[in-house]
C-alpha cells in the first residue's frame, strides 16, 4: 500500500470514529470537500500544512496521528 493510501485510510477512520461526515469535516479542517474525498482514496499527495490542518480539527497530534499500526513499516 502506498503512503498516500495509508494516510488516507488514516484520515477516514479517525473521522468516521469521530462520527463527522466528510462535509462537515471538510468544513472543520478548511478543505474542499471533493479534495478531501481525494486525500481519504489516497489519490492526492497532501502538504505537510494540509495534515496539520487535518490533525487539528481531528484535535491530535501529528505524532498521534501516524501512531498506528500502518505506519509501522512505511
């Protein structure tokens, strides 16, 4: 699986643990919502920036958020 995908699937899970739609998200995080359909299928390489925008409106970490089992052999 390629990083992007990883990140991704990443992205989607603590979302949908959080229970926030993708619209509602998106809006949160001050990213267009088809983009973010696009980063959740791991077809769009992000910015160290958008992550941070993404990891702060999930209210963790960066460090917090690539704790995680698929990140274990990037």
């Amino acid at each position: 699986m390629e990083l992007t995908e990883k990140i991704g699937k990443r992205i989607t899970e603590l979302r949908k643990a959080k229970k926030i739609s993708q619209q509602k998200f998106s809006y949160e995080a001050d990213i267009e919502r088809s983009f973010l359909t696009h980063i959740e299928k791991g077809r769009k390489n992000i910015s160290v920036g958008t992550l941070q925008r993404i990891t702060s409106a999930l209210q963790i970490s960066l460090k917090d958020f690539f704790d995680s089992k698929e990140f274990s052999k990037v």
